[in-house]
C-alpha cells in the first residue's frame, strides 16, 4: 500500500514511513492511494471473531509491506491484552424510549480510561517494532486536551528508541487527566503546559514539523490523530460493532463525540472500505464548528469556550481535512490553497456539490451543557449505568435523532471515572474510582511551564532530547 498526501506536494511513502513521518512535509495529511475492501464473507466472520483477530485482518493491507502480517498479529495481540474487558470494546443495551434500538460500544476499559488506548497501545508498538527493523530513535511530540497525552505516554513510556514530549493547556485539563500524565516517571516522558488552549498546543506541534531542518535534526514523530496509524486501528471497532450488531449485511448508524474528527473519520474510511453503514453522525459540545459547517456550508473559526467535555473543546478539527480530501475526489491542489485560506481567515466556504456529499452520509448536531447534564442524570436514574460528559454529548444527540431503521452505536469515548466530579454533579452520586485512578493522588508531579512561544518549545525539545 501506499500512502500520499492530502495536499499533494510530499513524497509517496509507504507504512513504515507514514508511521514515522505524521504529518507530511508539504502539511497535509498522509492517505492511503486507494482502501482496501473488506468482502462480504468476511463481513459476515467478523460478527463472531475476537477482537484481535478482526483487528489483524482489517489492519494488516494498511501495514504491508513495511510489516507483515504474523509480526502485526502479536503486536496487535499485546496491544489488546493491556484492555480490562475480555472484549477489548464490549457493547451495551441503552433502552431509548422506543426510537430506535441505541447501544453504546465501550472504547473505554484500556489503561488510561479513554478510547485513545485503543489506537495508542497498537502504535506504541508499531513505533518500537519500525524503530528497531531501522536501528534509530525519534522525538515523539504531541498537544493534549486530556486524553491522547495520558494514553500516548501509556503507550511509549519506557519504549526503546522513543523520547516523548508531550504538550497540555494549562487548567484546561482535569485534575485526573493532568496527573495521568504528569505522574509517570519514566526518564522518556516529558511534560509540558502551555499558557494557551488546545489548538494553541496543536499549532505549536504542527509549526515545529513544519520547520524541516528541526524536524530531521531531532527526527520528530507525531502520535496525534494526524498519524494515519490511529485512524487505521480506529476502524476496526466499527467492523466489530457493525458486524455484531448488523451481521455483516444490515446498516448500522455511529453517533461520535467529535473533537477533532479522528473517531468518526475512522467511520468514513470503514464504510468506504465496505462496512455497512447509514448515518454517521457528529456530535459536538458547544464548540461546535463541525455542525455549523454541515448546517451552513461555511467553515468558520470560533473562540474556544472550555466546557465539560474539554476533549472536545476545539476548533480546528485537523482530521476534517482528510474528509475534504476524499470528499472532493482528492483534489489535493484545491485543498492546499483551501487550508491556507482557512488559516489565514478563519473562514472557508465549502461547494454544494461538497456539502451534499457530506451531508449524503453525515449528520450533525450539538448538546449544550445542560443536556449533557440532564443526559448523565438521566441515563443514570434509568438505568443505575454512569455516563461521561463526552458519551453524553451524543447520548443527547443520538436521542433527539428522528426515527429511523438502523441501530445506533453510540461511542463511549471515556470512563465515567475520569470525568467523576461533573458525573456527581448531575447524578449527585460520585462514580467508583478504579484502583489505578485512586492512586493517582497519593504520586509526585513532574511537569514544565513554558508560555505560547514557539521557541522556547523548540529549546525544551532540544535539551530534553539531548540529555
Ligand atoms: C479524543 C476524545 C474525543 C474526540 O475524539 P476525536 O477523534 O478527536 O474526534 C472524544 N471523547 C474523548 C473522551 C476523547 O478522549
């Protein structure tokens, strides 16, 4: 397989080196050329195989030729062992007061509590396996909202080859997710908070692969949903989930808590690769430019409002633009001068022929914070189940949904641990703490303060680097 890029001006690579590179030197998005399909026989296995061994199916055309296929099969098998579920993502009943048949599919039991284990476990070793197969080392850098730096240091901490830089907004984390990070001693990891928000920490990342002499000299690696990786071990719980719920051959509609679009993205690329599918639907916080945008037709910038589920409190939607990409039949030079324009003005208007494309398959809607409060108080009062802010966001989403045939799997994208004061707030009962978030209090802290410069990140990188 091959893999170019989304703005058309960087080399064509091939897994090893998407893996490695992230983002890509002319700053778009690595793609694979073309998807491999998944048939409809193995569709219909998928409905009763393990999750390892669907993950190994669908995973190993994206990893070929770098790697192959039994080597993938372990790392995939390890990956997964680290999950608290024999299921890896087991899928519940949410009764729906008769619309139609909601089930929420559990992306939560890895071992920082989010979904971002999923895919982060596997490229922690696909990063240590390519890094070996090449006998060289690289800085991993990445921005935070909350959940990617826990589960990204979680993944490389005490990887061979692999010093990793992790970059969060300061108090716009909670206190959970920040210790998740912040209490690991591991001589790889190092933290750092940024006077800023979110895409703040995004755009600090993306300058620093955008600078190419710096990039090469401290060879950076990129464990961000930019990195195709994620994206691709994304999919394979909407094989397993549509699978299990349709059988291979009835459709299956996804309600994704949206941040920067990398969840639900892995959604397009599996209907794309054949999965049934009906509706995908985003659901934003009130942040909310994804929604807008399918509303209007208009993509435009806000200012960011810190909100509940801050792992969704964001912009600037850096996936989006791989959707663009295929949605406009990969018109990479449209794209380039498209992003630039959405940089320099913070707007861009999208064709109608774009837009009905987008809308063929999408919907979009928005929770504010008093539904996602209601959502939580009422799924517990219904049910005895706890739910986390983001879960809820399209829990309310999915439930103001009209009727329609196909299931809806909603994407429980945190434990409702991680997020325990806001889940007592609405339900007025705390969640149970597991063990390992328990313990979080009782650890030293080690983090650096550095302010919204470029520089002064470029310095930290270097001497952390260098030690
Ligand atoms: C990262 C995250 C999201 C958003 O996912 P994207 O892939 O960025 O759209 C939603 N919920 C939780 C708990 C997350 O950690």
């Amino acid at each position: 397989m091959k893999y170019q890029s989304t703005r058309g001006e960087a080399p064509i690579l091939e897994f090893g080196d998407v893996l490695l590179a992230g983002l890509a030197v002319d700053g778009g998005l690595y793609m694979p050329s073309e998807l491999p399909e998944i048939g409809q026989a193995d569709l219909r296995a998928f409905a009763n195989l393990p999750y390892t061994e669907v993950a190994t199916r669908v995973l190993a055309p994206f990893v070929a030729p770098s790697i192959d296929e039994d080597s993938l099969g372990r790392m995939v098998e390890e990956a997964y062992a680290t999950f608290r579920h024999p299921d890896v993502v087991p899928i519940t009943e949410l009764p729906s007061e008769g619309v139609n048949d909601h089930h929420i599919v559990e992306l939560h039991w890895g071992p920082t509590f989010s979904f971002k284990d999923v895919a982060l476990q596997l490229l922690g070793r696909l990063f240590e396996h390519e890094l070996e197969r090449r006998a060289t080392s690289v800085t991993v850098v990445g921005a935070t909202s909350g959940d990617t730096g826990s589960a990204a240091i979680e993944a490389c901490r005490d990887r061979e080859g692999i010093e990793l830089v992790m970059l969060h907004p300061r108090g716009r984390i909670s206190e959970v997710q920040r210790r998740q990070m912040t209490t690991v001693a591991s001589s790889n990891i190092h933290n750092v908070s940024i006077d800023g928000t979110f895409d703040d920490c995004q755009d600090l990342v993306k300058a620093m692969f955008a600078d190419s002499s710096f990039r090469q000299q401290r060879r950076l690696a990129a464990v961000n949903s930019i990195n195709w990786a994620r994206v691709a071990a994304q999919t394979v719980y909407y094989f397993t989930t549509g699978t299990q719920l349709g059988g291979g051959e009835r459709q299956t509609s996804f309600c994704v808590p949206t941040g920067n679009f990398g969840n639900i993205l892995a959604g397009y690329i599996a209907a794309q690769m054949g999965l049934p599918v009906d509706r995908l639907i985003i659901a934003s916080n009130h942040n909310d430019i994804l929604t807008r945008t399918h509303l209007s037709g208009l993509m435009e910038m806000e200012q960011v409002i810190p909100s509940t589920s801050p792992a969704m409190d964001i912009q600037v939607s850096s996936n989006f633009e791989r959707l663009l990409f295929d949605l406009s039949d990969r018109e990479a030079a449209w794209l380039r001068t498209a992003m630039q324009d959405f940089r320099a003005n913070g707007q861009l208007p999208l064709s109608e022929a774009l837009i009905t494309r987008l809308r063929n398959i999408f919907d979009a809607d928005r929770a504010s914070e008093l539904e996602v409060e209601e959502t939580i108080a009422d799924v517990h009062s219904a049910t005895g189940q706890f739910i986390d802010p983001h879960t809820a966001v399209a829990v309310s989403v999915a439930r103001r949904l009209e009727a329609g045939s196909s299931p809806i799997a909603i994407m429980s994208t945190a434990h409702p641990a991680k997020f325990g004061d806001v889940v007592q707030d609405a339900t007025g009962v705390a969640p149970a703490q597991p063990e390992e978030i328990k313990d979080l209090y009782g650890r030293t802290e080690s983090c650096t303060d550095l302010p919204n410069e470029l520089n002064a990140i470029m310095e930290f990188v270097s001497s952390a680097t260098n030690a």
